[in-house]
C-alpha cells in the first residue's frame, strides 16, 4: 500500500496506496496483489542500496530514541521492519488482510503489531504515538486536510508526522503537489520541513522523473 505503478499514465493508475479512492474503472484487488507486491524495488526493499538509502532517510526522520511509531498504510511492513532495526516499536495499519499477514510475517519476533484497519481511521483507540509514518497514502483520501487533523491528534506531545507522498504520471497526473500538502500540514504543527526525494535514485532503484517529497512535521 506505498507506491505507485509508475509506468502508467492513465486515472487507471495502479495505485498500492489506495483502496479506499478505488472505483468501478481502476478497482484493484490489494489480496491479490499482495504475493507479487514486494517485487518492486522499493516495495521489498531486498535491493542492499535501495534498503540503505530508505534506512537513512528513517535515520534523519524518525527520533533517535526508541520511540512508537504507527505506520498507515504499511503494505507488507518494509519500512516498518527497517524502523524496528533502528529500535523502535511499529504498529502498522492496512486495509487489505494480505498484506497484513505479509508484514505480520516478515516482522515476526520483532516489537511489530499489525492490525486491518482504514489507514484514515486507524483502529487504536486511545493509544497515541510519537511517530505516524504514512507513504503513498495521503493523496487517495477524499478529505486529506480532514485525515491530518485526525492523525495529528493521535500523537504524543511533541511527536510528528512523516509523510512520503507525490505526484505520478504525464498524461493525467495523479498524486498531491508538495505545496499543496505543505500548506495543510503547516498550520497543524509547530514546523515541518518539506524533503525532495525525485533527485535520488537509489530510493527508487531506478532515475524518476516524477515529483517525489516528504514533509517531516513535529507538532
């Protein structure tokens, strides 16, 4: 659920992000797809430097302290298992079951809980985090400005959101602009730092040309 196809330039997009924005035209079946899912190297992440290039973005922008960390949208849990590998603790959220049972094994042994759920209300109740980690989420949602306030008040004092998102495609794009999610995140918090990630191949396994960010926000 963290990436796009980005050899489409369709609305047909096939868009791992996104189940709750799938309609009648483009619909995919996130169980099915969920075997081949980690074949894209960013995906899996079983490429050593697209692995590393990933664990040091984590490194800049997760606490350097052990610290709990929910991850909406988590797909099969790479960037979860890479934040437990820094001594976190992750609960990951995602709506396909598949999924779920991928990352519940990759993760097994690990300070790792994964629950099916809507990653724009995550089921967990009054529990509160000192990191949301959201990538290729965002942009699906019918109300982002509505989701950022709801997640922001499932973190702790202090905490932040971490948000990889972008725009794919030339013929229709589809995504949210850097700016624009900028200017939602930023009366929500105390500071966020909008981070270009278009310019680094390594994270992608391959040169893009695509518009690809993150906004690191701390309230």
């Amino acid at each position: 659920m963290t990436n796009i196809d980005d050899g489409e330039t369709s609305p047909a997009l096939r868009t791992p992000g996104n189940r709750a924005a799938d309609d009648s035209s483009g619909a995919v079946d996130w169980d099915a797809e969920a075997a081949a899912f980690d074949d894209e190297p960013d995906h899996g992440l079983r490429e050593p430097a697209v692995r590393e290039a990933w664990s040091a973005r984590l490194r800049d922008w997760l606490p350097a302290r052990a610290s709990d960390v929910l991850d909406l949208g988590c797909g099969t849990g790479s960037l979860s298992l890479l934040a437990t590998e820094q001594g976190h603790r992750v609960t990951g959220v995602d709506s396909s079951p598949a999924m779920v049972a991928l990352a519940r094994a990759k993760l097994a042994g690990r300070p790792a809980v994964f629950l099916v759920g809507d990653a724009a209300a995550p089921p967990v109740g009054e529990e509160r985090f000192d990191v949301i980690l959201v990538r290729h989420v965002l942009w699906t949602l019918p109300d982002p400005a509505r989701v950022l306030r709801r997640w922001c008040g499932l973190l702790r004092p202090g905490g932040r959101l971490v948000l990889v998102e972008g725009v794919w495609g030339t013929v229709s794009p589809v995504g949210i602009p850097a700016e624009r999610l900028y200017g939602l995140v930023a009366p929500l918090v105390s500071d966020a730092e909008l981070v270009r990630l278009g310019e680094d191949p390594l994270l992608w396994g391959r040169e893009v040309e695509d518009e690809r960010y993150a906004i690191v926000a701390r309230l």
